[in-house]
C-alpha cells in the first residue's frame, strides 16, 4: 500500500497536488490506480496534543484503508513532524510541495520535491514523474522470485 505525506507550501497547492497525484496514479500502467485524497484540517496544530492527535488520526485513516480495494492514500495536509513520522513508519513518503517549506516538517535527503506544474520546474517533480518514481523504486525492491 501507497502513503504519499505532503508537507510545505500553500494549503491549495497541496490539493492540487494530491489532485494531480490520484489523476497520475489512475493514468499509469501499471501504477496505483486506486489512490485516495485524504486532508486532515482539524486541529490547527497550536499544542504537542494537536499534534499527536494529527498523527493518531493519520494511523488510523491509514490502518481503516488495510483490505479495502484502494491502493493507497495521499494525506495533503501534513503540517507536523508526528504526522509525518507516522507515514514514514508505515513506509510511506513525504513529498515537500514547492513554495515554502513547513517551519515544522524537516525535510530528510530521500525525501521528493514536488510541484503541481505539470512537467516539473528546475529540481521539482510532477506528480506523474514523483509517482513514477516511487512505483519504480517499490518495484526494485521486491523480490523477483529467481532462485
């Protein structure tokens, strides 16, 4: 299963990049066809049990989508560092959005800048080029079955 966390920029920038990221997910062959958008605005994070209550909240949206038919989820307002943690230790990934970056994501070295132009800008990826990378990379790590 697919956990795409998007962090920095503007809260509309983020939508329209888990938008482009369910519409890429749904064109590639071979891809994550079945992605949901999934945006936790509630708390504003203003204590560490806003936060903790964001991260419980992204584990359990999380663990409710484990037998269901979607591929996976995009969780576009990741705005903590637990948020974060918690998608990363489902295996997930954290894309920063171009714009500002989150005063409270640190942004790690494999993690994907990302933009909602289409067809990137400088080092920032699209959501069909992020996507593709990441099935690409799942891919090489599983295992090929050759004795």
């Amino acid at each position: 299963m697919i956990f795409i966390g998007l962090a920095g920029s503007t809260m509309a920038r983020r939508d329209n990049m888990g938008l482009a990221i369910v519409e890429a997910g749904m064109r590639m062959a071979g891809g994550p066809r079945r992605l949901v958008r999934h945006g936790i605005c509630s708390p504003e994070p203003t204590d560490v049990r806003d936060e903790i209550t964001r991260a419980r909240r992204t584990r359990e949206l999380a663990q409710d989508m484990r037998g269901t038919k979607f591929s996976g989820a995009v969780f576009t307002h990741v705005l903590t560092e637990e948020e974060a943690r918690a998608i990363r230790d489902m295996g997930g990934e954290i894309w920063h959005v171009e714009g500002m970056p989150s005063d409270r994501v640190v942004i790690r070295r494999l993690d994907q800048m990302v933009t909602d132009t289409e067809g990137g800008s400088r080092h920032y990826l699209d959501a069909t080029e992020a996507l593709s990378e990441m099935v690409l990379q799942a891919a090489a790590k599983r295992p090929t079955g050759v004795a």
